[in-house]
C-alpha cells in the first residue's frame, strides 16, 4: 500500500462549501493515470487534479480527471493547483506569473493581491478559442424544457479552448433556472455528433452573466464553476454584442447558484476583443486534507 496526502479546496469563492470543490494531489508522480482515473472515481468530485513534475519548464505537469475522463485543460482545477502550489510554497516566495503544464499544453497564471482582503486571486490564461458547429434554437430550448421564447434570438454555438462547450443564451435568470438536461437531452442534441460537450446556459446581467452547465456525458450533472467555459463565453458574448469588447472590459460570471454553490468567475479581457487574451480569475478557500492508502500504483 502506498499514502497518497491531497488537499480539499473550494474554487471561485471565499466562501467554505460554496464555488466548485477540487480534490488536489500535490505529489502524484507514483500515480499510473488509470489509478487517477480511480481516484477521481472515487470521489466523485468534478475534478480531481494530480500534481506531477514539470517537463517543459513550467511550474508543476498537471492531470486533470473528471468521474469519467481525463480533461485536456480545466479551469477550477488550475486556480485551484495554483492557490495549493503557491499555499504549499512549492513556488518561490513573491512568485506572481508561472505557467502550469496541462494536456492541452502550457498555461500561464498569475497571482493577484485582492484590494482590502488578506487573500489572493488567481488568473489563468484562456487556450485559443475555436468556434464550431451551431445548432437550432428550438432543438435547444426542447432539450432543456425550455420555450423558444425563454432564448434570446442569438443562434447557439459550440466553442472550445480545450472543454468543447455549447452556449445557449436565455433571456432572464428564471428561464436559466428553470433549465434542465439529462443525457438523453445530450444525445438529441448532439444528434450523432462523436465529440462530446458541457452545455452552458446563461442570460445576461448588468454585473457580467447569470450561468449554469450542465455535463452528464462527463458524469457530471451539473458544473458549480466551469473556468475552462468561462473564456469562450466571454467571446461569444462579445461577438453578438452582449458585453463590450473593449480592452480592459471586466465583468463576472455568476455560476452554480441554483444549486447552492454560488461560484464568482471573473473575466478580464486584453486587446480589442480579446485579440490579446481572455483571463479567467477568482479566490481559493482551502477546506481540508486527508491521505488515501492505495495499492501499489505499479500494479494499476
């Protein structure tokens, strides 16, 4: 048997139990992945992230495994890596920008004093967004019980930076609350499509948007905080004129209420657009710690 020390952390809040719980294990280099894949079965977290050693010369490799599948980027397990790592000093001290080596490749972060708190916010750098199929606003509002008057009359698409996600843009937080998707919603809606995708409703509000997301092919019901989503939302929302696309432009993304873990995920966008990056930040509550007695990972 081998001892295995992780940590129990709530992303995108300052809140203990709220935002989006992350299990994180900081010395995971024994691990096989089909052991992480267990492990994050176990705990049946939306993700649980493993700390390896860097290999490109980063900061630390991460992988990242939901219940059901390893992820190529996550955004609450790379604010929630980074505030461990930097909490754990396994970063120099005063460390303020380092990057994270994750399966879709380097992802920078940086490090934020927040104004009159004695705690910090961390920002990660959002991957190249690609913007894919679109799909028909009244299959959309059917499979989340919806009526077609319930959307805004922007056509729904589905972006990746990483997480491939379908955004669907409602007009009121009650309509975004009364949503709802199963997985045979999933399947109607990918309508034989191989990739598979988090749906992501949201209306928009004067401080940024109101949001939900919903993944059950990723054996997650419901997402608390979906950072990897959070970018690309930001450019859907500027492309059809919802937020400003400014440089500068911040605004937050208000996720998870509904199901009473209310997760704050900020946005700040660089260049016209974005042309220069989309960050996605927020705060850290740690929450526990335990250690996990697990077989010899040679044999997994």
């Amino acid at each position: 048997m081998s001892d295995f020390r992780y940590r129990i952390v709530d992303v995108f809040t300052t809140r203990p139990l709220e935002g989006n719980a992350l299990a994180v294990f900081p010395d995971a280099a024994a691990m096989s992945p089909t052991m992480m894949q267990s492990v994050a079965r176990e705990l049946n977290l939306a993700e649980t992230a493993f700390v390896l050693p860097p290999e490109r010369g980063g900061a630390a490799r991460v992988r990242i495994f939901t219940p059901t599948k390893e992820m190529l980027f996550a955004g609450h397990p790379t604010i929630g890596t980074s505030y461990v790592l930097t909490d754990e000093g396994r970063l120099p001290v005063g460390t303020s920008d380092f990057v994270l080596e994750e399966e879709i490749g380097p992802v920078p972060v940086r490090v934020e004093d927040m104004e009159g708190e004695a705690r910090r916010m961390f920002w990660l750098r959002t991957p190249p967004i690609a913007w894919k199929q679109q799909y028909d606003r009244a299959v959309c509002a059917s499979v989340l019980g919806l009526a077609l008057d319930d959307l805004l009359d922007i056509v729904p698409q589905r972006l990746t930076a990483g997480n491939p996600t379908i955004f669907i843009a409602a007009r009121s937080r009650e309509a975004v609350d009364r949503a709802w998707l199963d997985m045979a919603g999933m399947r109607q809606l990918r309508d034989g499509e191989e990739e598979l995708s988090c749906v992501f409703v949201f209306t928009p509000t004067a401080e940024g948007a109101y949001s939900r997301m919903f993944a059950p092919e990723y054996g997650i019901v419901e997402d608390p905080a979906t950072g990897s989503s959070t970018g690309p939302l930001a450019a859907y929302m500027m492309r059809h004129g919802l937020v400003s696309a400014a440089d500068g432009t911040r605004f937050v993304s208000e996720q998870g209420t509904k199901m009473g873990r209310r997760s704050l995920l900020h946005v700040h966008i660089f260049g016209d657009g974005g042309e220069d990056g989309i960050d996605v930040g927020g705060a850290v509550v740690s929450l526990a710690e335990g250690t996990m007695h697990l077989p010899d990972p040679r044999g997994m």
